[in-house]
C-alpha cells in the first residue's frame, strides 16, 4: 500500500492538472465561438433592417407602380376616344 | 384521449368554408364546363385578387394555350368560363402601325393576338357599330364570330370542338360564344369597361405582368 500511494498521487494529479487544462481550452474556445456569434448576431441585425427597408420601398414603389399603371389606363381610354371621334373609324382584327 | 379527438373532429365542423369567390376559381368547377384554369390562369386570378390590379372593374383572363376565357366581376368573384378564338398566328406581340392596316394587308404572321393587360372599353368601330376594344392602337376587339366571317374557317365547329388547339383562326380578335358576350360581358363591361389580361404564348408570364413578380414578393410570396 505504502508502495503504491506515491503512484497513486501522481496519478491524482496527472488527472486533476489534466481536467484544469481542457476547462480552459474549453473555455478559450467558447469565448471565440459566442465573439463569432455575436458579430454574426450584429451583422444579421444590420441585414435584417436593410431587407426590410427594401421591402417598404418595394412596396411603396409598387404602389406607385399601380397608381402610375392606372392613370395610364385612363389617359390611354382618352385618347383612344379622341381617335375615334377624330380619325376614320377602324375595323377589329375580327 | 377520445375526448381531444371529439374536441378536434368539432373545430374541423366549424373551420371556415371558402368563400364563393375563392372556391370558384378552383379546377373542380372549370372542370365541369370542360374549361379548366391552367397553373398560369390561377397565378395571375390569385395576383389579381390579391393586389387589386383590376382597380375595382370587372375583368377577364384570357389563357391563349387553352383558348378559354375566364370571367370575373369587380370583386373578383367568378362568373364564367368560355372557349375563345384568337389569332392564328402564335405570338405575344403585335406588328407596329398593324391598327392602321386593312385586314387585307395584314400578313399571316401578323395575326396574333398580342398579351398584356389592357382596359377594355366599348368604343366606335367603322361602320357605326360599338365595339368591346381590347387594344384600340392594334386593332384588338373582343366580340361574339363576325356574321362576315368566312365560311370556311369554321369558327363555330372550332369554337365548339373540345380541343383548344384549333382555336387559333381570327386576325387578332377574340371571339367569344354570343349568348356569353350579349348576357355576361357586355352588361358588365358596357359602363365603364374592364380590365383583360391575355396570357402570352411563348413570354414568360412575368415579362407580361412585371407587377406580378414586385407584389409576390412584397407580400411575401418569394
């Protein structure tokens, strides 16, 4: 007994020394990955409100679109009655 | 346990039916006419619907590969759906100045009847007579067979027969049967017009419809 409880310590602190070691390489690694995380967190953030900005101005400009698109129709059905009245009447392309 | 399931088979009872107007554009009622919308037909009802494009008019689309016509009230409600005729020759675009022409002058190629999305409206033809225009600048109309036409071009068998491939005969016009223009069409579209969408032939459909793509995707679609 007496033979083996030097062993035994050095074993004991082989290990202990050995589990201090890995909780920091452990801890290294995570302080590196939650950083990655959060400037992917802030870049997502920055991308988040630009697509959303974007879509308001899509949308606003569709909106445009439509309203344009509609004064056209109406400008377009002017003219065409002008036309009608004005130059010799057309046939349909039956 | 059977008391979740008789919980759940009671919310099923209860969950909310389509509305006339969604149900009517599905593929199980066209298909009791034999008319059945195509994936194109239902995407631009569905935008239509869903944008308001029509600006609160009655409209129609008209699906060139299926030579039918589907007819919708300003609230997007269907009303109905007819073969059509068009233009014998494939093609989404009209020949510029072709308004101007005789319809002797225009070539075989030239007789297409062109896509997009046009407001309808009845105007003055030669001869005195109104006319349902599609697109006045290329001589576009919307009308039941012309009672001049040629009785060799067999519009009525055309119109009737099952198959849309003989469907392509007029100079650029639609044709549609007479009792659906004189009893849906012109008492919706007399007023004010409407809107029709032709769906084109070889473009893609958002070529056509730009607005398609900008409205899918603000709300969501993409």
């Amino acid at each position: 007994m007496t033979k083996l409880a030097p062993a035994i310590a050095v074993l004991a602190g082989a290990l202990s020394l050995g589990g201090c070691a890995t909780k920091d390489f452990v801890r290294e690694q995570v302080a590196t990955v939650s950083q990655r995380v959060d400037a992917l967190e802030a870049k997502l953030q920055t991308t988040d409100s630009t697509a959303q900005s974007a879509m308001a101005q899509a949308q606003a400009a569709s909106t445009q679109a439509q309203n344009n698109s509609q004064r056209l129709d109406q400008l377009n059905a002017r003219v065409d009655g002008i036309e009608q009245r004005m130059a010799e009447r057309k046939r349909p392309r039956n | 346990m059977i008391i979740v399931l008789m919980a759940l088979a009671g919310l099923a009872l209860t969950a909310p039916v389509p509305a006339p107007a969604e149900a009517g554009a599905r593929p199980a009622e066209h298909a009791r006419s034999g008319i059945t919308p195509s994936a194109a037909t239902r995407r631009v009802a569905d935008w239509i619907a869903a944008s308001g494009d029509n600006a609160s008019l009655p409209y129609a689309i008209i699906d060139k590969k299926g030579a039918s016509l589907f007819l919708f009230d300003a609230k997007g409600k269907p009303l109905g759906k007819v073969p059509v005729l068009i233009g014998i020759a494939e093609g989404d675009d009209a020949t510029p100045g072709i308004g101007t022409k005789d319809l002797a002058e225009i070539g075989p190629a030239e007789k297409t009847t062109p896509a997009g999305r046009f407001l309808a409206r009845y105007g003055l033809a030669a001869g005195q007579q109104k006319v349902l225009w599609v697109d006045y600048a290329t001589s576009v109309a919307l009308h039941p067979i012309p009672p001049g036409a040629s009785k060799k071009e067999r519009r009525r068998q055309r119109m009737l027969s099952p198959t849309p491939a003989d469907n392509r005969i007029t100079f650029g016009c639609i044709n549609v049967p007479q009792v659906f223009y004189s009893q849906s069409m012109r008492p919706l579209f007399q007023k004010k017009g409407g809107y029709v969408y032709v769906l084109p032939d070889t473009k893609p459909l958002e070529a056509v419809f730009p607005r398609l793509v900008v409205d899918t995707a603000v709300s969501g679609g993409v």
